[in-house]
C-alpha cells in the first residue's frame, strides 16, 4: 500500500508545540527508539510514555492527544486492542497508529476496522522504515505498512484509478479528518453541532461516493495507498462552510496547510 504525496484540502491546522503525542508500549527500549525517531521528524512536539494500558489511560484522562502510538501486543491483563477499544467506545478524537510484530494483512484489517488510522508492522520495518512511517503520520497521512495477505480474505478495494482528484469542501475535508481518527457519526456530530443524520447522510455517504468506497475501512485503506495528507487539527472557532471549496489529488494541487 504505497504512501505518496498527495493533499487534501483542509481548514487551517494549528502548528507548533502544543502539539502532543502519546506512545504507549511495555518495553522502555522500544518507547525511547519510538521517541527518538518523532522528534526527529518533528521536533517540537510534546512526547508522553505509558508503559501500559493504565498509563495510557492515565494519560488520555488528563489531556488531548493529536495521535497515540499503541503497541498491540501489550504483555499485560488489558490489551491493546482494548485500549483502541476504549478510545473510539468514547469517541476520544485521536489518531491511532498502531504498532505490532504481526504483519498479516487479517490483523491490519481488522484493527482499521477497530478504528486504527494507521499500522506499522515492526518486523517489516528497518530504522528507516519507521522514519519514513513517522514523517508521512506527522505531516498528517496514513501509513500501513507493506503486509502479507496469505490466509486473508482482503475487503474491496476501490480501482487504482478511482477519482484522482476529489473534490471536497472545508466541511467535507472536516468530516473527514474526524473519520480517520476513528470517531462515530454521532461523535463528528456532536463535534460539529449538527446532527447524526446529516454527518451520515449529507458527508459521510458523500465521501464514500467521491473515493470510491463502501465503508470506512476501505476509506482509511485509500487513504493511505493515495499518499493523501490532512491537517491534524484545527483553528478553535473556525467555520468550515465558510471557505471555497478545494481540490484533492496529485501532489502539488491546491490546499491548504
């Protein structure tokens, strides 16, 4: 699933260091290789430790997080699955990225399924994999690594060619960030001050229609194998509606950062 360099459009992203991310793994050597690699992608970011599902919990209670790396194999009571469980049963808006030993393409689809805006597979990635995993989540993309697909059942894929420019407006770039970060209709709503109904309707089925997709799995699938980037969050107050409408494709089209 390559990782190109498209954008898509979007309200203006707030930068700077209030940004903040979470990495959650039991294996200190493991966090401080993960910590070491985000700040050199992004220096200027806030980086917080969980050595486990409570840590993390912990964490999540006491303040906002723009994406949380979460290792799957958790060796404790409570797993990872439960705590990407946890975050998207309360419609916390983070990006999830998960990160495991397991690189078959059942388990990648299901923890997309679960909500997961992104995988990286550690034994399919050497140092400069991961670098290269954490720069395209940083500057807002999907990453899924390289898997295998023996044993799978893979879900429909949208044609390589499908809508290689989308057109999309603020509103419509908005929903859709939240639905790469896992939240439910009814979370995007409330976030949005409009009702259930419309996101489904007006945006969510819209966005399925312009890419090609059938349900949100296969969405964050496109994503990820189109390159396309999105604002990792956005100006407090901001009207989305307000602004022209854009256009997503190659790299290069116009967008907004």
């Amino acid at each position: 699933m390559p990782n190109g360099g498209s954008t898509v459009p979007q309200p203006r992203a707030i930068e700077g260091p209030d940004r903040n991310i979470l990495v959650v793994d039991d294996h200190g050597l493991v966090r401080a290789g993960l910590v070491r690699l985000i700040r050199m992608n992004a220096p200027g970011v806030r980086v917080v430790e969980a050595a486990g599902y409570d840590d993390a919990l912990a964490a999540i209670a006491r303040e906002s997080f723009e994406i949380v790396y979460l290792d799957l194999d958790l060796r404790e009571q409570r797993t990872g699955m439960q705590l990407l469980s946890h975050i998207r049963a309360h419609d916390i808006p983070t990006k999830v990225v998960i990160l495991s030993a397991l690189d078959d393409y059942g388990t990648v689809v299901s923890c997309i399924e679960a909500g997961a805006a992104g995988y990286i597979a550690k034994s399919s990635e050497d140092e400069a994999g991961f670098s290269n995993a954490m720069a395209v989540i940083l500057k807002g993309g999907i990453y899924i690594s390289p898997v295998s697909r023996a044993g799978a059942q893979p879900p429909r894929l949208p044609s390589p060619g499908a809508g290689r420019e989308v057109p999309l407006s603020p509103r419509q770039a908005e929903v859709l960030h939240y639905l790469c970060q896992g939240l439910s209709n009814k979370g995007i709503a409330h976030r949005l001050g409009i009702s259930e109904g419309t996101v489904r309707k007006s945006y969510v089925s819209e966005l399925f229609r312009l890419f090609g997709v059938a349900r949100r799995t296969e969405l964050i699938i496109e994503m990820a194998r189109r390159g396309l980037t999105l604002a990792s969050r956005y100006a407090v107050g901001g009207h989305a509606d307000e602004a022209p409408t854009r256009r997503c494709g190659p790299a290069g089209a116009d967008s907004v950062r």
